[in-house]
C-alpha cells in the first residue's frame, strides 16, 4: 500500500469543554472533571485549532493512518467523559450459589463465587463510583479506560477456567457453568 502524503482526523470540541494541547500531552476540562492523557510513544502531531482538536501524520502509512484514528477516538471518549460520564452496568448471575458482592471502603468484595468460602476482592481505583444491589454492579466514572479495564476485571474474576468448567451440579454436557459477572450496558451518566 502507498503512502498517502497527510492524513488527519478532526475532533470538535463542543461549548463547555476546554483542550489545552502541549506537544504530545492533552488536557480535556469540562463540566464533570478533567482528564490528562500523554500521547509521547505516538507518532503523530497532535494540534488545537479554532474550536477542535486536529491529529495528523505525515507520509502515513496503513499502521500510522490507524493510529491518527485512534488517537482521534481517544480524545473524544476523554471529551464525552468529561461531559456525559461512563457508566458500566454488571449482572450477578447464579443457578446454584447464591453469590453476592457488596463494597467495602475502596474494594469490592464478590463472596460465595460457587460456594466458595474464599473471597474475591478487588481494589477500586481512584476517580471510580460502584454501587451494588442485589443482582446489579454499576461502575461510573469520566475515564472510560480505567471505568471499562475495572468492569473486565470484575468480569474475569468471576471466568470460570479448565476443571471448575465441569457442572458442579451434576450436569454433564450442555452449556456448562453460566454462574458469573457479566457486562450487559455501556451508557452514559448524564
């Protein structure tokens, strides 16, 4: 493939929200906080312009094209994050055990994870709210890389692997175990 001499991705910057862009490190400010981000490892210039954020590459190309748009996108996730939210929403799922998860300070603790007596805990980073009911997980936050990487990892926590897969319940073949924490909604706060 040929490379094409310029390539560049336009991100508009809506009323509300600020960009302060200093060579490869971008500050987005807005009405529910302010997220920072360094694209330093990048190759690709990273400029504001009158009421959007321009990010372009030179000679580009397949890989470094790909990589404008996704520095693009990353600016507008910190963009709607700023001023919508992330929400993730979890579902507690169990046929037999009836598993829980509650948190507690800075953790979320996940108890009885087919009736087991250890308990599963996980840290909750800075900058994130969970709340849980009784058969619900709802992580929110305006990063949506640290609110997503936390909603996969109470996912894999609860992934059954090799021998736990055999059903428990006397059950051979079929589906197997469903008993888990699933993702079933991305959405906004606002």
């Amino acid at each position: 493939m040929a490379r094409q001499p310029y390539v560049f991705e336009e991100v508009e910057v809506p009323e509300g929200v600020k960009v302060d862009v200093s060579g490869s490190r971008v500050v987005v400010k807005g009405p529910l906080g302010t997220l920072e981000r360094d694209f330093g490892n990048i190759p690709v210039i990273i400029r504001s312009a009158d009421g959007s954020v321009i990010v372009e590459s030179y000679f580009a190309g397949r890989s470094e094209k790909a990589v404008v748009g996704t520095v693009a996108g990353h600016i507008r996730n910190m963009i709607l994050g700023v001023t919508k939210g992330w929400r993730y929403k979890l579902k507690i799922v169990f046929s037999h055990f009836p598993m829980n998860a509650k948190v507690q300070g800075n953790q979320l603790i996940i108890e009885n994870f087919m009736g087991r007596r250890s308990k599963i805990t996980l840290n909750i980073p800075k900058g994130i709210k969970v709340s849980t009911t009784k058969d619900d997980i709802v992580v929110e936050g305006i990063d949506k890389e640290t609110v997503s990487q936390f909603a996969a990892a109470v996912e894999l926590a609860t992934t059954l692997r090799g021998e736990e897969r055999i059903s428990p319940h006397g059950r051979e073949g079929g589906p197997g175990v469903l008993d888990g924490i699933y993702v079933y909604a991305v959405e906004h706060i606002k």
